[in-house]
C-alpha cells in the first residue's frame, strides 16, 4: 500500500481528527468510499478539524454521494491514473 506523504505531514493551522483508508481487498477500513463517506462525522465545525478519507489505487465503480451535513472532510487518493473513481 503506497501512504501519500500528506497523510504523514504535520501541517501548522490544519487539524485531522481521524483518517480511514478505503481499500477494496478489505484491508483497510472501508471497501468502499460511500462506506467511509457515510461514517464521517455530521456537523462537525472547524474546529474539530478534517476527516480524511485515503483512497488507495485501483478503479472503483461507484457514484459517491456526499451530503451538506459532511462538513470538513478530505479525499485523498494516490494520483491521477492511479486512484479512478
């Protein structure tokens, strides 16, 4: 599994309560990105600081839907080409 290095970077004013990885083979958390969407916290200010979502590489088929609710979440993959959605 490739970890983006913005996953491992401290960043000053940017503040990441939780972090899950989607991985297909069910090696992660999620194996899929609805699954890790719909587990994000609701209403969450900017205080309580970003719900980051890795998604490892590969193809997934699927339409993510991300209400108003869903506030202060990232979506990271492993580049273009590489994470397709």
């Amino acid at each position: 599994m490739n970890n983006r290095k913005l996953l491992q970077t401290s960043v000053d004013n940017v503040m990441v309560t939780e972090r899950v990885i989607v991985n297909p083979d069910g090696s992660g958390d999620f194996v899929t990105i609805n699954e890790a969407v719909d587990a994000a916290p609701n209403k969450t200010g900017t205080d309580n600081g970003y719900y980051v979502i890795y998604v490892v590489a590969g193809i997934y088929n699927e339409y993510v839907s991300i209400s108003k609710s869903k506030e202060n979440l990232m979506i990271v993959g492993d580049g273009i080409g590489r994470t397709v959605i």
